[in-house]
C-alpha cells in the first residue's frame, strides 16, 4: 500500500470522486455498499460517460456537453478502468475497499467500507488491457502530466497496478 499512497491515482482525483459517487448512486447504495462488481461497476460507468457525452445531449441541452467530448470516450473510458483497478488492488492489498462519498444533506464526506468484490477473469483481461494501454508514452494520460517526474510516477503506478492484477490470471 506504501507505493499506491505515494501514486498519482485516479480514484483520488475530482474525476475520481465524481465516478465513484455514480456508482454510490447508481450501484453501491442500493445493496448498502456491501459488494463492489467489477462488471456491473464498468457497464454503470460506461452508460453514465455516454450519456453525458454523448453527441445526442449536446442537441437537446448545448449546456451539457462540447461536441468535442467525443473524442475524450477514449480517455474518459481508460480512466475509469484505471480507477476500478485501483479499487481492485486496494482490495487485494488490504481486503477493503474505501470509498468516500459525499453525503447532500450533510454536505460532508462519509466513508464506505467494502468488503467484497466480484472480479470475474473477463476484468481482469479488461483491467490489464486498458493499465497495458494508459503505459504508452504517447497516451492521453501520461501526457498530461506537466513534468518528467509527475510522468514517472504515473507510469510507476501503473505498472504497480499492472502487476498486482496480472497475479489475478
């Protein structure tokens, strides 16, 4: 856990936060945050991005989206792969998952603890294909980063993640 607390990590960025309190929403509240499933978890992710991005919304509401967003399914879609490796690791690394996520009546941050996952051997292909994809120099996510060293990190993580996720074959 030493390494992933030194990490860039998706699961503590704003994207982050707002992909986790749609799966609080839309999945984890409903069965009281009792099991996280990778699947289910990527299928609400991927509905929720194409819903928000989608060109579609654009026409109805120009408030909601930039038609270049298109574009960003890509990245938008490797982010939250990574963010649900993440997860995976931490669970494999502590047997828990943590999750914070914001509480609208009291306007504060309340934390859920996790204690199951489903991970079924078609994530873990997805999981490393898309921690293989986010290692390329030229990829979105690396590219960002405005210094050599914020990059080596990234890619260190990823690596990390890699690694701990490809014992799960």
């Amino acid at each position: 856990m030493t390494t992933m607390a030194k990490a860039i990590r998706v699961k503590d960025t704003a994207f982050g936060q707002d992909m986790l309190e749609v799966l609080a929403k839309r999945q984890l509240e409903k069965i009281a945050f009792h099991e996280l499933d990778i699947s289910l978890s990527i299928l609400t992710l991927k509905e929720h991005l194409v819903k928000k991005l989608s060109h579609g919304s654009w026409k109805v509401d120009p408030g909601l989206c930039q038609p270049e967003l298109r574009y960003l399914y890509p990245i938008y879609f490797d982010s939250v792969r990574v963010m649900l490796a993440e997860c995976v690791a931490e669970f494999f690394q502590t047997g828990r998952i943590y999750m914070a996520v914001l509480d609208h009546y009291r306007m504060e941050y309340v934390e859920h603890e996790i204690r199951l996952l489903i991970l079924r051997p078609e994530d873990v292909s997805s999981l490393l294909r898309a921690l293989k994809k986010v290692q390329d120099p030229s990829h979105d996510l690396i590219a960002r980063w405005k210094y050599p060293a914020q990059r080596e990190r990234w890619k260190k993580h990823m690596r990390a993640l890699y690694h701990t996720i490809s014992k799960l074959q």
